[in-house]
C-alpha cells in the first residue's frame, strides 16, 4: 500500500461542525506536497422503513446549496454515543419515531478526497410513534415514499444528495 507521511500540520480553522488543516506531506517518491483536510465527525444515515413499507425522508432547507433537498434521516455522533444510539436519537428528532429495529448495513465516506467524515449506514424498521425535540429540527418536513418510487426520485434528480443517493443504493442491492 502507497502512503504519505505526514510532515507538518496546521490547524486553520476549527468551527462547531468542522475543521479545517493544511498538512505538509512526502509522497511515496520523494514529493512534498500539501493536503487540505476537512474535518468533520462521523455521522449516520437512517433508512426507515414503516409498516406500510414506506421509506421516511426528510425535506429541510440546506444554506449552503440554497434550496430544499429530500434526504434520508441522518446526522453526527455525538461524544460518548455510539452509532447506534445516534440513530435512535436523530431518527427521533428528525421524523419523531423511535425504531425498535436498527441494523447496520455498512457506511462510506462522504468525500475521502479532503474529508475525515464517515457515515455509517443504518437500516431501521418497527417505528413507534415517540418525538424527541432538538433545536436545529424545526423546519422539518417528513415525508413518506414508497420503495416502488424511489428510483424515480434519483432519476429524476428530487433527491441529489451523496448520502442518501448510495444508502438507497446500499438498500437496492441488498433486498
């Protein structure tokens, strides 16, 4: 396997949700080069199933794209959680619905070309009705979609973000 070794590191900016370093680096021939790194914590995304075989999306404003986008569930682990627990958290805060089910179907990183975050995949079905309240959860709409209709939704570009795009992948390829 072909690395590169890190020579130096320079933290440049370290918000709430991310960081951001430059790092100097030796390339396996001898280069030095930099690597702008985000960093940004690990995070999960939710396919809810309910009864009804529906999928639960959520539909919220995003700023930095400006517009309204049609997700899965999602979002980070908080210190001392495990993935596990913050699907059962977000899933609640998101769409108010506590699964009694959750199982792990894998992850991915988000954007590994200048990015830390990795988003574990979660399967999460018998939904029973139980709210959580969360702050930054107000302008959210839940939206039900069958499993029939979802191939559209990517097709058609309704739903364009990369999470959602390769869970609902995952989902299609493993029954």
């Amino acid at each position: 396997m072909r690395t590169e070794d890190c020579l130096k590191s320079e933290r440049i900016y370290s918000g709430r949700a991310l960081g951001l370093r430059i790092d100097t680096v030796k390339k396996p021939n001898g280069k030095r080069t930099t690597r702008d790194v985000v960093e940004h914590g690990d995070c999960v995304v939710i396919l809810a199933i309910d009864e009804d075989d529906r999928l639960l999306f959520v539909r919220q404003y995003r700023y930095a794209v400006g517009r309204e986008l049609l997700e899965l569930p999602a979002g980070g682990i908080e210190m001392g959680e495990t993935p596990e627990d913050a699907v059962v958290r977000e899933l609640r805060e998101e769409t108010g619905y506590l699964p009694r089910h959750v199982e792990k179907l894998g992850g991915f990183y988000a954007a590994p070309g200048y990015c830390t975050e990795y988003l574990h995949l979660y399967l999460a079905t018998d939904l029973v009705d139980s709210p959580l309240q969360a702050e930054d959860t107000d302008g959210i709409e839940v939206v039900r979609i069958s499993l029939a209709e979802v191939r559209e939704l990517v097709a058609s570009g309704t739903v364009c973000d990369a999470k959602s795009i390769a869970g609902l992948l995952s989902l299609a390829t493993t029954g």
